[in-house]
C-alpha cells in the first residue's frame, strides 16, 4: 500500500517538516507514491529529514563570508534543498519510473488511422 510521506516520519518541528513536505513534492512529485517501507520510501525519508534538520539551524552553511575585526557576517540565502538534495529526489523517481511495468503517461487505444481507411490495415 502506498500512502504518502508524512511529517510525523520525517521527524522534528512539524511546521519545518510540512514545508519541507510541500517543496520535496514540486522537486519530486513520485515520492508519495513509494511503497509504504520501501527502500525508496526509506531513502525519501533520509533525505527530507536531514533537509528539515538542517532548515532549524541554518547557520554555517549558509555563511558566505566572515570578518574578525568590527565582527561581520555575511549569509547567502538559499533554498533549504541542496543541488545535492534536489538531484537524490528527481534520482528516486527515476529509478521507481524505470522499475515500473506501467507505461508512464497516457496512450489512446483507438487507432485514429483506421478511420482514414475503412477497408483495414495491412497483414
């Protein structure tokens, strides 16, 4: 059964999780469809809990520069996801679209060819 990602299993401030659920989503919208307990799911998991960690301390990650005389600080402001993030989450989804039997996208059934000549195809 597949049931999606909630905030209670990525763990944390639950106002943190949500958006970090709402973001993870629009980077990666496959993620609720993983197996509940799956390695994807787990994977999935790892990866926003440790976004959400690090959203409640942004601190020296975001330092982009950094003075010792008059004490200066300079944060460059960016997104709580990594390129790294972001690559890890589309990668999931990846390899779940290429494990899956199922066509991904719809295909229509008529043939509208066969309209064009009533008489059949070729055989």
């Amino acid at each position: 059964m597949n049931m999606a990602i909630t905030p209670g299993q990525i763990g944390g401030d639950e106002n943190i999780a949500r958006r970090v659920l709402v973001l993870a989503r629009d980077i990666a919208p496959c993620i609720d469809s993983f197996a509940d307990d799956s390695e994807q799911q787990k994977n999935a998991i790892a990866i926003l809990a440790g976004v959400a960690a690090e959203s409640k301390v942004r601190g020296a990650r975001f330092v982009q520069s950094q003075s010792i005389g008059p004490a200066r600080v300079a944060y460059t402001v960016g997104s709580a996801f990594t390129d790294d993030d972001r690559d890890a989450l589309r990668a999931l989804c990846t390899a779940a679209a290429q494990q899956s039997s199922r066509p991904v996208g719809s295909f229509p059934t008529a043939r509208p060819i066969g309209r064009v000549w009533p008489e059949g195809g070729y055989s």
